[in-house]
C-alpha cells in the first residue's frame, strides 16, 4: 500500500486503497461494524493505521501492504533489547542496514536477559499473524536457579499443563506441553505474549529462572549462531 505519510494514514483511507473501493463506501463499512482494527471493532473512519495495523475486514485479515516485505530471523544474544532506542543496552536493531521503504520491526519481543529465535519483518499483517494467541505456540528452554526433584518436576509440569494464576492476573497461562532435560532445565511450549510470562509463571511456583532461551516459533526453528541473521524462504513466511 502506497500513500503512508509520516508512516500514519486514516483507516478509510488505508481501505479504500487496498480494496479499490471509494472512500465513502470504505466509510461505510467501518461505520456499519465491519471492521477490527487490530483486534478491535472501530466505527471511527478517521482512526490512524500505520504498516504494523492489523485490519480485518468482515473478519478477514487485510493483505493490504504491498510487496517488498523483509523476514527474517536473528539469533538475540544476551543483554540486547528490542526496542527502538536505549542509551544504555545494545539494541537488536544495530545488526540490521537503515531500513528502506518500511520501517523493521521485532515480532513480538524478548526480554534484555533472554536469547534465542526473534523473528523481524516489515510486514504488520505478517506480524500479526505469528503473534495471533493460540496459533503457534513458542519454545523455550529455561535453566532455574535450584534443582528440581523428580517428583516435584512432575508436579510442576502438571500444574503448567492444567494452568497457572500470575501474580495479580486472573487468566491462567496453559503451557501446551514441557519437557524436563535435566534437575533444572526444561523445555516448554506456550503461545502467550503476556509480559515476562515464562519468568512469571515460573515466579508464581516458586522457582527463579537464570535462563531463558527461545528455540522455535511454531514450526520455525532457530538455525542460526548468535548475533547472526538471516532472511527467512517464502515457504517459511507461509507457515504463518
Ligand atoms: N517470557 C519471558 O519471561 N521472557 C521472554 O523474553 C519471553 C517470554
């Protein structure tokens, strides 16, 4: 989609062109409730949308944007963070070339003190995509502070897989399935976003996690060394 100004556009707008509809009927169809901005039910024609906008359109993701897109994925090493900018921590964005067209942004994010898989792309929609709860649920080995007896691991992985209260949440997290590597090393699959969720939900049983490393996102697997990048194959993109 071509036309974003400051990378903002109007909702109407961003319709219209990607539908080839008039402006009016694009406002028609937002004002009668067709349209979910990220997520959201918006009757506000006026509302911005940007290349990261998610717009369903009579509950069908938009492929709005146009081609040219970037994907890839990149090995995050320790102490790194995704933001856009951070005086004092490396920034996971330093590895990449000024982006052209569209600006480069991190599929969801890691923590300063994990590493493993993060997925970068251009493309909103995409984003969007990966990120959808409940599609492709994310590995992650964990390494705690103290062992883990055998009988109290099983306890542990049976109250992951049957849900856990976070500190001051009321929505249990579900870990699809885990596996213990070692008396203090485990594998886990959750397709949670929430802040700090693996830490948290580790807190909430009463264990500190030292490590934290991604290894998948869904059937993507991380193949790459640390501080190294590469662009992901079109039958990857289309695994999401
Ligand atoms: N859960 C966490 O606690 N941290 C991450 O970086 C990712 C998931």
């Amino acid at each position: 989609m071509s036309g974003f100004a400051g990378n903002l556009m109007r909702l109407d707008k961003a319709i219209s062109l990607a539908k080839n509809i008039s402006r009016s009927t694009a406002r028609s169809l937002i004002i009668r409730g067709d349209v979910r901005l990220n997520g959201v039910l918006v009757r506000d024609a006026a509302a911005h949308v940007d290349e990261s906008s998610a717009i369903e359109l009579a509950g069908s993701l938009m492929c709005a944007i146009e081609p040219g897109h970037q994907y890839m994925m990149y090995h995050k090493m320790l102490g790194e963070v995704c933001s856009r900018e951070d005086a004092h921590h490396p920034l996971v964005f330093r590895h990449f070339e000024e982006n052209r067209r569209h600006p480069l942004m991190t599929v969801g994010r890691l923590d300063q003190d994990t590493t493993g898989l993060l997925l970068l792309t251009t493309d909103g929609l995409w984003s969007h995509r990966v990120r959808r709860p409940g599609s492709h649920p994310k590995c992650y080995e964990v390494s705690l502070s103290e062992s883990c007896s055998p009988s109290g691991a099983e306890e542990v992985m049976q109250q992951m897989r049957a849900g856990v209260i976070l500190h001051n949440e009321v929505k249990p997290v579900c870990v699809r399935r885990m596996e213990q590597m070692t008396d203090r090393r485990f594998r886990l699959w959750i397709d949670e976003g929430r802040y700090h969720v693996v830490r948290r939900l580790w807190a909430a049983l009463g264990f500190h996690v030292v490590g934290l490393h991604r290894v998948s996102v869904g059937m993507l697997n991380l193949d790459v060394e640390p501080g190294n990048w590469r662009s992901l194959s079109a039958a990857e993109i289309a695994l999401f």
